[in-house]
C-alpha cells in the first residue's frame, strides 16, 4: 500500500503494461484526489533502449490535467477507470519513464 502523502510537485508514474510514464502533481484537490501533468523529457546521451534507459524530466504545465484517485484498496487509480483496469495505474512518489523495447 502506498501511503505517501501527495503534495504538489511530486513525482507520479502511470502504468500501462510494462510501460511506465513520468507526471507530476500539478494539484492536490484532497487526500484521495491528485490532479497530474505529463512530463517532458529529454533521453540522455548515455541511455540504451535494451539496456539502461536514462532521461531528464521537466514540468510541461501545457499538458493536460489528468485526474487519479485513491481506491479502497490503497491503490490510485485514473478517476473514471475501475480497479480491474490495466492502464490506469499510478505509483505516488517517483517519476520514471520507461518503454519496453520488446514490443
């Protein structure tokens, strides 16, 4: 269970697959209710698709605010999305991005 407290700025990463995408928190409307942005990114010189992905990220506030929710289980959620739901996950408290390279 994730029990980091959301504040603003904060890193947030969604799941979706095996992927994962970095957002930050660009609001804080309750304790069970974060509204995120994307993030920008640049990829490092030194990252490797099928080895050690590295980028930089940056804030983008052009992007769209996306809400998430926390479930009764402990788990944040896309608002709208069921808890069964595959692309809608997040993890409170880092940012990564991450692209499987096989697929």
């Amino acid at each position: 269970m994730n029990d980091i407290i959301p504040t603003v700025g904060m890193g947030v990463t969604q799941f979706s697959g095996s992927d994962r995408h970095p957002y930050t928190i660009a609001d804080v409307v309750s304790e069970r209710k974060i509204m995120v942005r994307a993030d920008s990114m640049i990829t490092l010189k030194d990252s490797d698709l099928y080895g050690e992905q590295k980028y930089l990220y940056d804030y983008d506030k052009t992007s769209p605010e996306i809400a998430i929710t926390k479930r009764k289980n402990g788990e944040w959620i896309t608002m709208g999305d069921s808890m069964g739901t595959t692309g809608g996950r997040w993890h409170v408290g880092s940012r990564e991005e991450y692209r499987d390279p096989h697929f």
